[in-house]
C-alpha cells in the first residue's frame, strides 16, 4: 500500500459558503481569531465540485431550519483534502460561529484509538488477543452472566447469575462479543447503578477508571462470551488493561504514544482551559425536530470535560477531538498503519482490525465488525452507498467516521447534538459524498 500524507489541514484555503445560516472558515492551529477566505479545494482531491455543492446545500439547510446548531465536515481523497467547512454555530446562545478547528465531544470514536493502542501492545509482544482478560485484571477470573430463572423456578422469580462458560478475551473486548452490555436494561440494573456503572459517561466520576472496571468485573454480563455482539464497558476494560500493560495511564499512553507522534495537537480526555471557547455547545432534539440547549451537567458533559475532576479516562468514551486531528489517525488507519513518516501498526495488524472478526453476529450479517469498526463486506448487504472494506463507527454526541480504502478516503462529521432524536443528516452525508466521487 503506498503512504499518503494528510496535509495540514488548517492551512488549506476554504471555500466561502453562502448558505443561510452557514459559515466556512479556515481557523488558526492555535484556535486565534478565524480568518475568511475564498478559494477551492485541489483539483486532485478529485470530489465533482457542482456535487460537492450539495453537502453544503443540505447541511446548511438542516442548520437553517434549526434542526442542528453547528456541523464540521471533512473530506479526504487521496491524502489530499476535498472537503473542509465549518456550518452553523459552536455555541448558538452567544453567537459563536462554528469553526474547522472546534472541539468535539466524540465519545464511541474514542474506541477507536483504544483499539489501536491495544494493537500496538499485540505488537510489541506485551498481550496476544487470545489472553484473558483476567491474566491483567484479575477480577474478571469469576465473571458471572444474567440469565432467566429456570422453568421450575417460583413464579416472579428474579433472573439468576450462573459462571461464565469460558475466560473474556482481549479479542471478546476488541469485537464486543464478551457479552458487557452498559448495564441500561440489564435485569441486575439496580446493581450496575449502584456500582457507578451504568451507561457511558465517566468524565465526572472522581477516581481512576480502574476502580471502576473493578467494581464492573463483579457484576453479571448479559451473555456468555462468544456468543452474541453486546455493545457495552468493553473498550473501557481494554483501556484498563493498555494501563497495566504499559504502566502508564491511559491519558499518558495516548498523548506519548499516538497523539503526539501523529500530531494530534487537540486530541485530549479533558480539556486544556485555554481551549475551552473551542468546545462546541452540546444541543438535544425535541418532539418536534427543534433543538435546546442541554444541561450544564449530566450524561452531556456539557461542563465537565473542562471543570470535572479529570480522574477518570475512559476509553470507550472519553475523548475529545477535532476533525483534523481525527482525520490523523484514520488517515494512518488508511496508509497500513503509517503517516508521515510515523509507523504505529503494521499493514497485517490494521488489515486484520478491519476485517470482520464476529461472522453474523453483528447487523445480522448485513455489515460485519472487526476490532473496533463496523465493516462493510457486501455492498447490497450493506445496503448504503459504501464500498466493500469500508469501516468505521461514531459517536453519542452526533459523530460519525468512516474510511473507504476502496476511494482512498477518510470522512469526518462532528456534531454535538445528544439525543439526536432521529435525524437523518448523518446519512444524507454519507450519501452526499459518495455521489460527488464521479471517478
């Protein structure tokens, strides 16, 4: 696979939308005053420009209309950058615009990172994805499952925990097939709240994510491992595990490991307080497709990812980013592991992280799901424009990712808008820019 490089993007000149309700901006490294300009993405980036029109037609419509507060959307082809603008407004109460370097809450695309971060341990020979889990977090040794009570058991009986049928393994966390759900559901609910390990958001829990993945570890799963795909704590688990492997916190390995080498300058759990007027404003969808401001506290992290107590790393969620650095580590993905001169994973390591490792036990077959993406093996199957071997995932907040090798192209949408309440511009992004790749 040849390398392609992912030029710097806040130094491309962007073209000026005009929209209502929509601004494109270039913004500085350093998060300084946005500058305005004129100019067209290259030529060689290869997106038909009368089509590429249209992403902005549409999401400045959807911004417009009120249905979201602010977009930032990037295209790269062939290592070159197609599509790069900033919609709407970051912070929509005091009438901040929206920029290409805001700060983004990206929640389950912090997983991906994770998942690289594991692969590169697999490298080094410090794990094998065949280990169990319990070799580095020994209290996973008497993981137990939920199960319904037997036929003879008294009539209302509450759902029993029986053994696990085998140990977790690191490649059980990796396809989300160890069967951790996020306890929401669970029958032994009660107690996954009470253990503070109900849902995803950590950034205001005040102690380090691996006094949480102990109290987990003892609480009953919602299938045996193996055997189903439960979408859950499992790349928070892994997280945990990359910390006693390294001997670093989670936070630590990140930056040395692959922030800093991929210069991923914005790429953080918490954020710097010097950056704080680049966090986007998180937004959540009323009944009628309109959006409000949401609480400053709470499951949005609306205030905690800059004012909590910066203890806790999750890796399942905890992440905050923007689209150019993101781009960095997909774009790596892309290349077989390598950017710039910087090689984190082999080509067989990436290669098989994206590769469906779960057979049908994910979108019933439709899509399959390799260490950390969904993937694309059929087309029709799939039935969305993409192209076989396409992968990539999202987030809470509005989020969303995706490489196609196939295209050489890495897409980024950032958004803060939790719930979205069903809205459908994620999709229409997708479909727009693969309806302006014309060769």
């Amino acid at each position: 696979m040849r390398h392609r490089s992912l030029y710097t993007l806040t130094a491309l000149a962007l073209t000026l939308l005009t929209a209502p309700g929509v601004t494109a901006q270039a913004t500085s490294p350093r998060g300084g005053t946005p500058a305005r300009v004129a100019a067209s993405a290259p030529a060689s980036a290869a997106l038909d420009p009368a089509r590429a029109a249209r992403i902005d037609a549409v999401i400045g419509r959807y911004v417009a209309e009120g249905k979201i507060a602010g977009v930032v959307a990037l295209v790269v082809r062939g290592g070159q950058v197609a599509h790069f603008k900033a919609y709407g407004r970051l912070d929509a109460e005091r009438n901040t615009p929206m920029t290409t370097d805001a700060i983004f809450r990206i929640a389950s695309m912090s997983k991906a990172v994770t998942s690289v971060a594991v692969m590169m341990l697999v490298e080094e020979g410090a794990l094998q994805l065949s280990d169990p889990v319990s070799r580095y977090l020994p209290a996973f040794k008497q993981a137990t499952v939920a199960v319904k009570p037997p036929a003879d058991a008294p009539a209302g009986a509450a759902p029993w925990r029986v053994p696990a049928k085998r140990a977790i393994t690191i490649r059980d966390l990796l396809t989300h097939t160890a069967g951790i759900s996020y306890g929401v559901g669970s029958p032994f609910e009660a107690e996954y709240r009470a253990a503070g390990a109900l849902a995803w958001y950590f950034a205001d829990k005040d102690e380090p994510v691996g006094a949480v993945v102990d109290r987990l570890a003892a609480l009953p799963f919602d299938a045996q491992p193996g055997e189903r795909f439960v979408y859950g704590f499992n790349t928070d688990i892994l997280g945990r595990v990359a910390e006693v492997v390294s001997g670093l916190t989670l936070d630590e390995f990140f930056r040395t490991r692959i922030f800093e080498p991929l210069k991923m300058t914005d790429t953080s759990f918490f954020l710097p307080r010097e950056k704080a007027p680049r966090l986007a404003a998180v937004y959540s969808a009323r009944p009628d497709g309109t959006i409000e401001r949401a609480p400053e506290r709470g499951q949005v992290g609306q205030g905690e990812y800059v004012e909590g107590p910066r203890r806790c790393f999750s890796g399942g969620a905890g992440l905050l980013s923007t689209a150019r650095d993101y781009a960095r580590v997909l774009q790596m993905l892309l290349n077989g592991g390598t950017l710039d001169g910087v090689r984190l994973l082999s080509p067989a390591s990436v290669a098989l992280m994206t590769s469906n490792n779960v057979g049908a036990l994910y979108g019933e077959g439709n899509t399959g799901f390799g260490l950390g993406f969904e993937v694309v093996e059929h087309v029709g199957r799939a039935g969305r424009l993409s192209s076989v071997g396409e992968y990539g995932w999202g987030g809470a907040y509005y989020t969303k990712y995706w490489v196609d090798p196939a295209h050489d192209l890495v897409a980024v949408f950032m958004a803060q808008l939790l719930p979205a309440g069903g809205l459908d511009l994620q999709n229409k992004f997708r479909t727009l820019v693969y309806q302006a790749i014309t060769e």
